[in-house]
C-alpha cells in the first residue's frame, strides 16, 4: 500500500484532534497521483477532496487496506501500519505549527530509501516539499 500523509516541518500531523494546516494544491497532487485509483481514507478527511471523487472512506481502511492501495493518513498512529506499506509520501509544509500528533518519521529508515524530493509553490503556504519513500 501507499501512505500518504501531511506534515510540518517537525513532523506534527494534528493538534487537537484537528489538521496542522491544509492545502488545495496538495489535494490536486494526491488525486493526480491516484489517477482513478481509489484513495482511502478516515471520514475526516473526506472534506478535503470534492466530492464525486475517487475517495472511499473507512473508519478501519489502514486495516483493511491491501497491497497496491493508495490510503491518505491525518490522523492515524502510523507506527502500527507501515510495515504494510512499500510507498510513503509525504507532503511537508515550509512552517511549524502547534502540533500533538507528529508522522513517526524516524520509522523511515533502512530498509526505506529517499527516492525523490520536490519543492512546489502551494495556493496556502509558499513552498511544498514532497519526499517520496520506497521498500
């Protein structure tokens, strides 16, 4: 599977059970990425994307999910579920936010490998890095 997750510049993903920050041109990057592919995902998280498009939305859908799928994650523990990935992207805002919930990033070691890393302007915040993990 495919996780796809936002974060801060220290890794925060919520405060106070809410979103650090959004971003529409992020949500026009992951449902370029899917192409028609489904992307599952928690209810929460579905207000995020216009609707008529390819989300399906699961309270249990990092459990369920199964090899090739794409899942965007804001608010899950993650430690519990990338042993089932092969792909992590992350979407990193240029600024620190107020956070209590942070991506387990230093999970991303061997056997993971940094692929790719791009900088974009977004429509909310000036610069956008998104890092690619495979393995």
């Amino acid at each position: 599977m495919t996780v796809i997750v936002c974060i801060d510049v220290c890794n925060g993903m919520l405060f106070h059970n809410r979103r650090v920050s959004a971003d529409r041109v992020v949500i026009e990057k992951i449902l370029a990425l899917a192409a028609d592919a489904p992307i599952l995902m928690c209810p929460y998280s579905a207000g995020l994307f216009p609707q008529g498009t390819n989300i399906v939305t699961s309270d249990d859908y990092l459990k369920t999910a199964g090899p090739g799928q794409i899942c965007f994650a804001e608010s899950e523990d993650l430690v519990l579920y990338l042993n089932k990935a092969r792909q992590v992207i992350l979407f990193q805002w240029n600024r620190q936010y107020p956070s209590d919930v942070k991506f387990p990033k230093h999970l991303l070691q061997a056997p993971w490998k940094l692929v790719s890393v791009t900088d974009f302007p977004g429509h909310s915040h000036d610069q956008i890095t998104q890092e690619v993990y495979v393995v």
